[in-house]
C-alpha cells in the first residue's frame, strides 16, 4: 500500500471530489472501493439492481425511493462522482465552519440536508409536496398495515399540521418550519469511523 | 533422446519414492516426521518479517486498513421506537390522525444510506480482508514496491508455491482420492462385521490426512473431549468442502448431500460401499418429509456413524455465522456443534462459488501458503422443552459464533443468491405502523 495521495489517485476526479464533497482522502478511498464492491460487473457505474443487491436496504419500505435518490432525472446508471455526491449530504455538519460569501453550501450544510429529504417526498421536484405524493410515500411506509381512510386521515392531519399558507401542498420552507426543533446533523449524519 | 527420456522416468519414480516415504506413510499410520512443522515455522516467522517491514515502510496506511477492515461507518443501534421518539419529541402527540410526522423518515433515509455504504451482509459472501499483506499476489490490490529485500522473497515465494508446492500437493490429492476409491470399494466387500467398520474407518482417515497433506493443512483440535458420537449429528459453520476433510481427519462421519455425476459421484458411491452415507437423488431432496426421515432412521441406528451437517446451506467467508436452516434440528437427535476457524494469513479458504468453480478453488488452495484452522469441538445439545426448531437452531449458532470469534448474523446464506423475501419489508412496515397508528391497525394476518 502506498502513501495515501498515489492511492488517490486511483479514484476518478479524487482531488476535485475531496474538495466538492469534504471527505478525506482516505474516507474517499473507502467509499471507492465500496463502489467498485457494489458493481459486481466492473461496468464502471451502478444500475438500480446493483443497489437492489443489498439486503438490508430491500427490507427498507423507502428503498426505491432512496435508491432512485442517487439517480439524476433520465439517468440510469450512476458514476462515482454522483454517488459521493449524494452520500457528501450525511457527513456530520461542521460547527465552526465560517464560509465566504462566494463559496457553494456545503452539502451537508443542514439547508441541504433538508432539501434531500424533501426531495425524497417530492419525486416531481415541483417544489412541493401535494397530498398525492404525501400519500403515496405514507404508503410505502405503511404498506398494507393501514387502511385506505387511517392513510387519507394520516395525510390531512399531516398537512393541515405543516401548511401555513392553505394550498393544500407542503413547500420547502413550510417543510422547514416544521421541522425547526429536530436536530437534523444527528439524525441524517453517518458518522464515519476514523 | 532416449536418455532423456529414461532420466525423467527415474527422477519421477525418486519423486514418487520420497513423496510416500516421507509424506504417505507418516499420514496413513497418524504419525509425523517434522517436515510439515519445520516449514511452518519458517513461514510463520517470514510473514511476521513481512509484515513488519510494511508497517515500516507504511506506518500511516496500514492504520487505515487496520480501522477500515472494522467497518466504514458507526452503526446506531437504536431501535426504530427509539429513533423515532427521538425525532418526535420536539412535539405533542396529536388525539387524531395518527402519529406522523414529516421527520418519520429521516431515519429510514438514514438507515438506507448506512445500508449502501456499508452493510452487514453482502461483505461475508467474499473474501476477508487481511490488515497486512501475507505475500501472496491475490490478496494485494496494488502493488507497491517497498524494498527490495521484500520483493525478493516474494519473488521466491512464487516460485517455492507454484514450482516446489502445487506439484506436490496435487499428487498427494490425487493419491488420496484414488486411495479413497479403490480402499472404500474393496472394504466393501467384506461382510458386515467388526473387522469391516474398523477398517472403513481406517481406510477414510487415513485418505483424508493424505488430503491433508495435501493442502499443507494444520488443524488444532480443541476439546476433543466432546467429539461427535455415533446416533448424533455433528453441525459445523462452512467455509468451504475442505471443511469435509478438515472435521474427518479426527473422526468418521457420514456424509449427507446430493448423488452428483462424474467424479465426485464415482467418490461418493465408492464412499457408500464401505460404510453408510446418506445420499439422495436430486428429486429426493425436494421432499422434505423424506429427507427428515432418512436422517432420522440414520440416527436411530446406533451403529451408524455420526451425521455431519452443514446447517447455514451454503459457504460463508468464516467471518461469521448466517442462519443454520431448521431442518436438522428437527430430528430430535443429539445435536453436536463444531466451530471452525481458519487462519486468514495463510492462505484465504473460502469458496466463493460465483467467483471460482471448484477446480480452480482447489488449485488457488494448492498455490496458498498452507492452511491453518481451529476446530472446536462444543459441548452437546439437545432440544429443551417449548424450544422449537428454530430457537434451538439459533442456540447452537450463537454456541458455535462466540466459541469461534465469528459474528452472530440472522440472516439468510441463501442471499447470496436469492434476493430479500418481501416478507422481511412487511415486518418493517408493520412496525413502523404500530407507531403511527397504535394497535388499532388493519394489519393482515401473514
């Protein structure tokens, strides 16, 4: 093994990557060869049936939906870079960052990490959640345990909960709002072994 | 020409002359003359000069191959009520409506992405990972020239395993196997009488140490004192076949599986002449009234030889235990379970059969270092009362994982292969919705 800069060197975009994203080098490594443990064929990029593979994430009721996160719109194969892309949301927030104005949030900022998960529910990217789509991931969630009516009556209280300005439709900053008191660093960080 | 030719004849017939004097003959009457110990040693004491000259050299890498083989991420083992809660304490409980909230899935998101990165599962259906490189070229991913000293050996490493070894230990197994069949049939025409067990017994043992020679193997057997006993099933983790001569090196068993064609078939109906195995036919397997009863009249006959069994049905990498199938404890017999372990450094011994067909498992074994195990010899158990199957099943497991330092999984080694039964997504569910909307669930029987 050699030192941890020649290794790097291996991964594609390495550097650029390290610097996009935050990981280290040697985090950036691991996940590397995570990817490549992931594309058994050596395609060089992940399909869905690669993620589908994974066991523990097929007994996730939002799988698909977590998988298909990782997917630009029309893709169907996702490369390194997108792949450390999406996974740069769930590093851990840095407190004492203090950034340039100029600078891009970083994707792990908690800005970003909401818009991730919000993401999650508004598969349209029309920037908010309809009752439709709160439905639909509510029965993912719940598959067949519930009924129709304690799924609608879920949905409601959902929304009436959550929407201030009454268009039947959660936005991103009413999503927000609602979810001012969690503390998102900790629970959407993985927190990587050192 | 002719000389040549009546040169290569006499150094085989020397060849063939030393390998029996020195290797056969010692491995069939049980008794050894040092050789095998004495190139342990020598390698046990290379691979640690090794070792340390690459710590040296890269003192910063190896921490990170050190702490990386341990996992990548921290795993929070919280359960899902608590993780829940933990996001839902910031507000009240609704009276209506279900208890949801939009924060719900932040830790299925969570959870999905640890899954990606790094899971417990898939990782066991290949190799394990050595924290320090054993001078073989299959476990190193990219070379690095580190001294020339190292380079050396490694070097007359290759040479010493491909040109000195394999040879070697090919022969011996071929003289083995053939032993194996041509002992076992002519046992088998004895009459059943004392004279006979003994000798199927002698004739078994003594072509598996052949074998064992055969793959330079090492087996440390501990608490012989619990050694499987006849009328019993002895239940082991599998790595590999080679776990078939591993265990039958100190013990006869029978053999349990499926009547294959060409060579492995002539083995096995050579096998069964001398003494009874328990073969089936590849329809006979599917009906599992009849697979249990066969096992069961084996193990009601008392003067049958004990039962060995592979329970989690398919080869893992020896870093842990997956689910043992029900099955074989069911029967009702004295269960007897064995931990196996081998030594990773080596030689790595796991058969990862959509990587390698048996051959060239077989051959990459001969091309390895040597192969080192432990074989634990567990305590027996039997079903305690309201035990079903399965409880009993996973006793045993946990006995055989925490006496082999290997880590206790429930799942399946069939998912290797098959992918993740929707059931498993439906226990999810249902536990999630226990937490939204309480037990007034519609939930359907399953």
């Amino acid at each position: 093994m050699g030192s941890s800069s020649s290794s790097l060197n291996n991964v594609p975009d390495g550097q650029q990557l390290m610097q996009e994203t935050g990981f280290s080098a040697a985090h950036l490594l691991r996940l590397y060869e995570r990817f490549k443990f992931l594309d058994k064929d050596n395609r060089g990029h992940l399909r869905s049936e690669d993620f589908e593979a994974v066991p523990e994430l097929s007994e996730n009721p939002i799988g698909d939906r977590i998988v298909g996160a990782f997917f630009l719109p029309g893709q169907e194969t996702v490369d390194f870079s997108s792949f450390v892309r999406v996974l740069a949301h769930f590093r851990p927030t840095e407190k004492n960052r203090t950034r340039a104005g100029a600078q891009p949030e970083p994707a792990n900022s908690r800005n970003r990490k909401l818009k991730f998960a919000f993401r999650l529910y508004d598969r349209d990217r029309d920037g908010k959640i309809s009752r439709t789509e709160l439905l639909q991931v509510l029965r993912e969630m719940l598959g067949m345990q519930v009924t129709e009516e304690q799924l609608q009556s879920i949905a409601d209280r959902a929304i009436q909960e959550a929407d201030l300005d009454k268009d039947d439709a959660i936005s991103f900053d009413e999503f927000r709002k609602s979810l001012e008191k969690v503390n998102i660093d900790h629970k959407m960080s993985i927190r990587f072994l050192e | 020409m002719e000389d040549f030719w009546a040169g290569v004849l006499w150094a085989i017939r020397i060849w063939l002359y030393l390998i029996l004097s020195l290797i056969m003959i010692p491995a069939m009457f049980g008794f050894s003359l040092g050789i095998s110990e004495t190139y342990m040693t020598i390698l046990v004491k290379t691979l640690e000069w090794a070792a340390l000259n690459i710590q040296k050299a890269n003192a910063e890498d190896v921490k990170v191959r050190a702490a990386a083989s341990n996992g990548l991420i921290q795993r929070e083992d919280g359960s899902m009520e608590k993780e829940l809660e933990e996001l839902r304490r910031s507000r009240p409980k609704p009276p209506v409506g279900g208890d949801f909230t939009l924060s719900d899935c932040f830790y299925f998101t969570r959870r999905g992405i640890e899954s990606i990165v790094d899971d417990e599962v898939t990782q066991r259906f290949t190799s394990e990972e050595l924290v320090s490189w054993n001078l073989l070229t299959r476990t190193h991913n990219d070379f690095q020239y580190i001294s020339l000293k190292l380079t050396l050996v490694y070097g007359l490493g290759i040479f010493v395993r491909y040109c000195i070894l394999a040879p070697l230990r090919i022969t011996l197994a071929c003289i083995g196997l053939t032993w194996l069949v041509i002992g076992t049939s002519a046992v088998g025409f004895l009459p059943n009488c004392r004279v006979k067990f003994w000798l199927s017994e002698w004739v078994h043992v003594m072509c598996y140490r052949i074998c064992a020679r055969g793959l330079s193997a090492t087996i440390h057997y501990h608490n012989r004192e619990n050694r499987p006993k006849k009328g019993g099933i002895c239940v082991a983790n599998h790595t590999s076949p080679i776990d078939i001569v591993i265990l039958c090196n100190d013990g006869c068993y029978a053999m349990v599986g499926q009547i294959h064609g060409g060579l492995m078939g002539i083995v096995q109906r050579a096998m069964v002449r001398s003494c009874p195995h328990v073969w089936f036919e590849r329809s006979e397997m599917k009906d599992r009234h009849l697979v249990t009863k066969r096992l069961k009249d084996h193990v009601n006959d008392k003067t049958k030889l004990p039962i060995l069994i592979f329970p989690e049905g398919t080869c893992i990498n020896n870093t842990s235990v997956m689910m043992f199938k029900k099955g074989s404890f069911e029967i009702g017999a004295t269960i007897y379970p064995v931990a196996i372990k081998y030594d990773p450094k080596f030689g790595d011994a796991f058969w990862n059969s959509s990587k390698y067909s048996m051959v060239s498992y077989l051959l990459r074994m001969m091309t390895s270092w040597a192969l080192v195990c432990n074989v634990w010899y567990l305590p027996a158990m039997h079903q305690e009362e309201g035990e079903d199957a399965v409880q009993f099943a996973n006793r045993v497991k946990s006995a055989i994982a925490h006496q082999g330092g290997l880590v206790d999984l429930q799942w399946d080694g069939g998912l290797k292969r098959a992918k993740v039964k929707d059931s498993f997504k439906e226990q999810q569910q249902k536990k999630y919705s226990s937490m939204v909307v309480g037990d007034d669930s519609s939930s359907n029987s399953d």
